[in-house]
C-alpha cells in the first residue's frame, strides 16, 4: 500500500506552508475535464480508491473477511444502498466477530467519505457541465469558468470513477480469497445514466472474472439477509428506465450526492 507515502507527502506540504489560507470546501476546484478524465481513466485511480478504503478500514484486504460493494441509480434507491450498508457494517457474527465489511463509491462506510470521492464533490462537474456560457453557479455564488465542462465530459469523468471503485473487486478479492457481494438498488434507473452505461458493462467483466457475485434489489426494501429479496447475476439486472434528455433542465442540489438530484444520476 502507497498510504504512507501520500501521507508524508502531505505533511510536508503541510509544513512548508505555513502561510496557505484556511481550507473552504465550499470554493470550487476548477480541474481541467481533459486532466480529470486521464486521471479516472488509469489504473492508478482504482490504486489511490484502494488506498483510501483501507486507511478507513484495512479489514477489507484482510484473508477471511466478506466485503460488500454497494451501487444505486434511479430514484429512492440512494437511501436503500445506505441501510444496507450500515446493516452490514452493524453485522457480528454468531462467534461474535465483525467479519462483514461493506463499501461503496463515496467511502468506507456510509459516513466516512474518500478523499477522492471528496475532492470530486469539490470539482462540482455536473454543475459546471450545466453552465451556461461558461457561467456556473455553486453554492449561492457565480464563477466563469476557466475550464468550461460540457455534460458528457461529467458523465464520462463520474463515469470512469465509478469503473474504477469497481475495479477494487480484483485486489479485494485476491487479498481476501473471497468473491465480493456487489449489491445494486437500480430499480427504475435510466438506460444512458452512470449505472447502465459504466458500472454494470464493468460488473459483468469482474463477473466473469470471478472477482463479484452481483445481486439486484427486487425492491427498496431488500434485506440483504433475505435471498427472496434479490436477483443474482448480471443477466438478471432489471430493465432499465428510459433515457432522459441530458442535461436535465432542473435545479442543481449541492447537499445531494454528486450535486445532482438523486433521481437523475
């Protein structure tokens, strides 16, 4: 693992600096979409996800321990994916032993969010994919962009983000020893969002690889102990929803996942 190393390098930043303002997370990082869309392109991003995950909770590549990895698209589902989670995080077995681990994109739990995961909140994409002219408001305040972004380039970088939170399945599986259980609330999502057009393409390939056992809510209420509640294997992802016209012309929430309102992503 690189976790120490990122580490140090960061403290010595830290330290050289003494002069840098107060961090604001709520001033927007204006990446580049060309630079970002390399980044999550490379296998190192799934590398830098790994990292992160395991800072939180090195459980997740240790032998023995039963990951769970966690998708949703579509409307109501966010909510579903994060009672299962922290019913599985919650879960000790009857040894008494805390053998279940459950991630998904956003981090290590429910709650503690990825560094990464925050550092694409901050870089505000599907709202900079929405501007106007390069005009984009974020939080209450208007910026012109010196990196205008178009959405497609949002979707292909969240896109590729999710691909590689995905792609963590291999080495999880390898250091565990134990397929992971990829748990997916997808019902009614759209056909051309994230999950339909970049994670499940990338599932059905860990799949066959032997890295993931997918599994697909039949409702928002699954219980992830309860096999009735679930549809197992790729071949049975639920239809999905028709496209949307993108972008979608509707009001941008920031306290929402990804800044975009949960029935559109």
């Amino acid at each position: 693992m690189k976790i120490y190393s990122r580490f140090l390098i960061l403290a010595v930043f830290i330290a050289a600096c003494d002069s840098v303002a107060p961090y604001d997370p709520y001033t927007p990082v204006f990446t580049p979409p060309a630079t970002k869309t390399a980044v999550t392109a490379a296998q190192l991003f799934t590398e830098e996800l790994l990292d992160d995950a395991y800072s939180y909770e090195p459980a997740i590549l240790r032998t023995g321990t039963q990951v769970h990895m966690g998708y949703w698209s579509g409307s109501g589902n966010h909510g579903s994916l994060v009672r299962v989670l922290d019913s599985i995080n919650s879960h000790v077995s009857a040894e008494g032993e805390a053998t279940q681990k459950a991630i998904w994109d956003e981090g290590a739990t429910s709650s503690n969010q990825y560094p990464a995961y925050v550092t694409m909140l901050e870089e505000h994409w599907y709202e900079r994919g929405s501007s106007v002219d390069g005009v984009v408001t974020i939080y209450g305040s208007t910026y012109t962009d010196p990196y205008p972004v178009t959405f497609p380039e949002a979707d292909t970088i969240w896109g590729q983000y999710s691909q590689r939170y995905a792609d963590m399945a291999t080495s999880i599986r390898d250091a565990t020893g134990t397929a992971v259980k990829s748990w997916c609330f997808v019902q009614g999502a759209r056909a051309n969002r994230i999950f339909y057009t970049y994670e499940l393409p990338e599932l059905r390939t860990l799949e066959a690889a032997g890295a993931v056992i997918v599994y697909f809510a039949n409702t928002q209420d699954a219980d992830w102990q309860d096999p009735s509640d679930w549809a197992v294997g790729t071949e049975n992802a639920p239809e999905p929803a028709a496209a949307i016209d993108l972008p979608p012309d509707v009001e941008y929430d920031t306290t929402s996942p990804r800044g975009i309102p949960l029935d559109i992503f």
